[in-house]
C-alpha cells in the first residue's frame, strides 16, 4: 500500500522530516513505501541520482532494486507469437534504438526472457486499463506487460526515458553504456483525454512539422491532437465539394504570407502518423463564427451574399455563417461529412467560439444542427464551452478555456468537460513580459504556474467524474515555425502531460522541477528548441 499525502510547499519540509522519523519506526511494517526512495509518493529529491527520478509524467508505482540491465548488440526483442500489434511495436523500439546504439536490435517470438526485451499482452492486471502497463527491469532482461497495445506503447516511453538521453540522437553515439536502472514499474493515466491543440489556421504548418511534433508529444504520453483547421485568417483542409475553401480561403495567413493547406491525403498522412504514436487527431471547423476564410471563398455563405475580403490580422467576432440560408447548412453538412470520413478518431470539433457576431437564437440553431451533424456521422462532437449554451447530446464534450459558469452549465447538461483554462494551459501566452512571441490577454504564465493547477479543482461543481482530460492549446497568431511552438511548448507541455496522466496526490512544484531539470538533455538530444525558465534547476 503506498500513501500519498496532500502537501503544501511549507509543511513539506516538516512532514519529510516526520516521514523519515515514521519510515524509521515503521520500517518492518511498511517495507514497499519507505524502502524504496523512488517510489512514487513524489519523493523529494534534490539532484536525480538515477533515470528513475526523471520520468515525466510520474508513474503511479516504482520499486527500484538499485542495479542496471545493459543494451548490448546481443539484445533481441521478444514479443508473443503472432502478434501483428507487438511485432509493429517491437519494430518501432528496434528502429527507436538502431541510430544511437548503432544496434540492430532484431525482433523475434522465439528467443529466451534473458538478456532481452519482452513484449507481451498475456497475464496481465486488468486493473491497468487500456493505457496501462508494468515494466518490470531486471539485471538479466526488461518486460513490458499490458493489456492492449497503448499500453505497451506507453511502457516503452518510459523505457526510452530510463535510457540515457543520448539515446535520442539520430547519430551514432560513442562509448555510452547503454544501462537502464532495475525497477519493477505498474502504471496507468488519470485521464483518457491528455492533449495538445495546435492552430495550424492563423499560421500554416506543413506534414513535416506536425509528424515533428507528434514524435514529442508522444514521449509524454499525450494521447490527443486537436488541429484547429480553420478560422478567420485560413481555411486549411481540403474539402473536395466545396474546393474553393482551399484555393481561397487556403492561401494566406496572418501576416499576409501565403498560407497553406494539407490535401485529403496530406491529412491521411497526419492521421496514420499519429495512429503509430497512439494519438487521436481531433480535427476542428470552427463554426458559426471565426469563419472568415470560408465567407471569403464563397460569397453564398454571407446572409448579404457579397463574398468577404481574406483576413490576415488577428482581431476575432466579426464574422458569422448565416443561420438564415439553407446553403449554410449543405456546406455544413458537406464539410462535417467529408471530415468524418477521413477522420477515424471518435471526435469532429465544431468550435462555436466567441461567436459575437451571431445572434443567440441563431447560434443556436446553427450549432445544434451542427451538434446532430456530427451524430449523424457516428462522431462525437466536441466545442469550446459556448455550446453549452444548446442542448447538448449526451456524447458531445465541452472545452472549458474562459468562462466557467458555461462550463458548470455543461456539467449540469452532464456532459464530460475537457479541461483548457486559458490562465494555465494557454501555451500561447508569453512566459513573461519579455518573451518575444506569445500573447499574454489570460495571463503570463510561467513553467511554475503552467504545473501548479488540479484539473478537479479549478471549478466548483466540476470534479474528477466530470472530467474527460486535459488540453494545451497553441493559438499561433505569433508563431510561425516549429522553433517557435518548441519554445512556447516546451517545458510547459511536459507538465501538462503530467496532470494529465499522473496521481494528483502529493503531485507539487518543488518535487517536479528537479524531474524537469533532468528532462534538458532529452530536449536537446531531441533538437527541441525549450525555454530555458529560470525557475528550473536544469542539469
Ligand atoms: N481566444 C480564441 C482563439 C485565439 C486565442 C488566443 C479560444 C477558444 C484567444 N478562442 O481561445 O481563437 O485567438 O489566445
């Protein structure tokens, strides 16, 4: 039985040192939770003596044993018998492995536990979910057991962290000893829903980019993309019935550059790259309002039926659909059913945001036939929480980012609530006034402010129950390359992971940081561009 203690930064001193008193007394009695320092009841460290103290997110369970087992060139990959799943997986480890080590791991279903790398979906604890898992290192091999495939997936992120950070390199790296430190570790997330969302709207970022990014996101365990397909500003996913959403309202950006858009294939792409990584892309239309681009590209979409200018500032609420014209809905429909069919993910995200110019009883007509659309898709709609203002369907999910009473609204309908408030997880904000790109209306957020905040306790009424996950939004009015996301991200995404998959118990500020700290050589094996914050001891 571990304990996890609610603690504040002032009595953590006092209660570790009673802690130490305790565990000296209680040594017989409690062996797993005191002798092992590395267990998970975020155990204060002051340096990170072994990879152990450096896993982000923090896994539920870890019993160190205090030795390593070695990568060498001898070392195979072990998975079940006919085993499409383990086979990819094995491969994705062996290919994860191969640049650094310079080994070429192979992958079999016939080799011996020892000196090995077992990956397997028998006997394991169904207590660990779909994402769950336990990886148990040995000096003689290393096991990764789960019940479904996410969950070996996530077990191998962790191993990855276990290694030195050097093996991220893509080059051959010399004279590492290649150790990971003996434990057995038993894991599973807090929250199905862990994600990022990233505007490709506002500025464009091409395939390269996203599969980039998708890479980093993966090693923390997120498990959602939501891409904010379009807005005033852009129009970047091509609909074949409506091309001109694309030649149009595809062709520039904010600031006038020339925009972008991803072909259906290119989406396909973006999807199955994600699929390999076990993240969902959530893909957004944003409707009724923060539709400028698709206003701009067909003049029958405006109630006064004049086509509107292409936008490339960042001003937002002035554009509207027309709830007013049957057009609006055949676009809508035509555009919510060509997303599905090139979505295989639950979610389409119909927006509804800061729909100013859109009278109420419009908006919502116009978002609950977009709400059915969705349904009648077999899809889950999801929106930012100015839809609870309709009647919502029991399966649609609502993105809290600024106003709560609509979210407690939500909750009230009973629907499941996507935690994104905006003073905490807007990583478009500036750190603080003196970083260069970033917005700063919600606030200035730093790393430390970006990991203090429990998703069950923002809001009254709102509580673990009614929470599907957590979300980090990157609006990119002020970004325009993947450097630029790197450095707004990172380290704040790390954290957001964190909340997202680990125990909220005992979870604090003083004991992440060192974690984080470790986490600078990965970032920079890795070519991620991180904001250095002060407020970090990075090693
Ligand atoms: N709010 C707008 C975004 C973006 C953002 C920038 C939401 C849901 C401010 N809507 O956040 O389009 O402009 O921080």
């Amino acid at each position: 039985m571990l304990y996890r203690v609610r603690m504040h930064r002032w009595t953590q001193s006092f209660a570790v040192l009673i802690t130490c008193v305790v565990a000296f007394v209680a040594m017989p009695l409690q062996q797993d939770a005191f002798m092992n320092p590395s267990s998970p009841t975020y155990a204060m460290a002051q340096m990170t003596t072994t990879s152990l103290d450096q896993l982000i997110p923090m896994p539920v369970s870890i019993k160190a044993t205090g030795e390593n087992f070695t990568l060498t060139a001898d070392t195979k990959i072990v998975v079940d018998p006919d085993s499409a799943a383990l086979t990819t997986l094995g491969q994705q480890l062996a290919a994860m492995l191969q640049p650094a080590t310079g080994y070429e791991v192979p992958v079999t279903d016939a080799a011996p536990h020892e000196g090995n790398i077992r990956l397997s979906m028998m006997d394991t604890d169904t207590t660990l979910g779909d994402e769950g898992y336990t990886l148990t290192i040995r000096t003689d091999g290393v096991a990764i057991s789960a019940a479904q495939p996410a969950g070996i997936f996530y077990g191998l992120q962790t191993l990855r962290q276990l290694l030195p950070a050097a093996i991220e390199a893509k080059t051959l790296q010399q004279g590492v000893a290649w150790d990971v430190p003996t434990a057995t570790i038993r894991d599973y997330p807090r929250f199905a829903w862990r994600g990022t969302m990233l505007d490709v709207a506002r500025h464009f970022f091409g395939v390269e980019d996203v599969k980039r990014y998708i890479d980093y996101l993966a090693l923390y365990k997120i498990n959602r993309l939501h891409l904010h397909l379009s807005d005033d500003q852009g129009w970047r996913i091509e609909i074949k019935s409506w091309p001109k959403l694309t030649e149009i309202g595809g062709s520039k950006e904010v600031g006038g550059g020339e925009g972008g858009y991803y072909t259906q294939a290119d989406y396909a792409e973006i999807v199955d790259y994600a699929a390999q990584h076990f993240i969902t892309i959530v893909p957004e239309i944003d409707m009724p309002g923060h539709t400028n681009a698709a206003l701009a590209s067909y003049a029958e979409l405006n109630c006064d039926g004049k086509a509107r200018e292409l936008y490339t500032g960042t001003n937002v609420g002035f554009s509207t659909l027309c709830a007013d014209k049957e057009v609006t809905y055949q676009f809508m429909e035509d555009v919510i059913r060509e997303l599905a069919a090139m979505t295989p993910g639950a979610y389409i995200h119909i927006g509804g945001d800061e729909s100013s110019a859109t009278k109420h009883e419009d908006y919502l007509k116009m978002v609950e036939r977009a709400q059915a659309m969705v349904a009648a898709q077999g899809k889950q709609a999801v929106g930012w929480e100015e839809i609870a203002r309709v009647k919502l369907l029991p399966t649609t999910l609502v993105q809290n980012w600024n106003n709560n009473n609509l979210t407690q609204e939500a909750v009230k309908q009973g629907a499941k609530i996507i935690m994104s408030p905006a003073k905490k997880t807007y990583i478009d904000m500036k750190y603080d006034p003196s970083t260069k790109l970033g917005l700063n209306w919600a606030a200035y957020i730093e790393v430390l402010d970006a990991y203090q905040w429990d998703p069950a306790e923002m809001l009254p009424g709102v509580n673990d129950e009614d929470i599907a996950g957590v979300e980090a939004p990157l609006w990119s009015e002020t970004t325009q390359t993947l450097d630029d996301i790197e450095f707004l991200a990172f380290p704040r995404l790390a954290g957001h992971a964190e909340i997202g998959w680990s125990p909220a118990d005992g979870r604090s500020w003083d004991e992440y940081k060192v974690r984080l700290g470790a986490q600078a050589a990965r970032f920079a094996a890795l070519g991620i561009d991180f904001y250095r914050a002060p407020s970090v001891p990075w090693q």
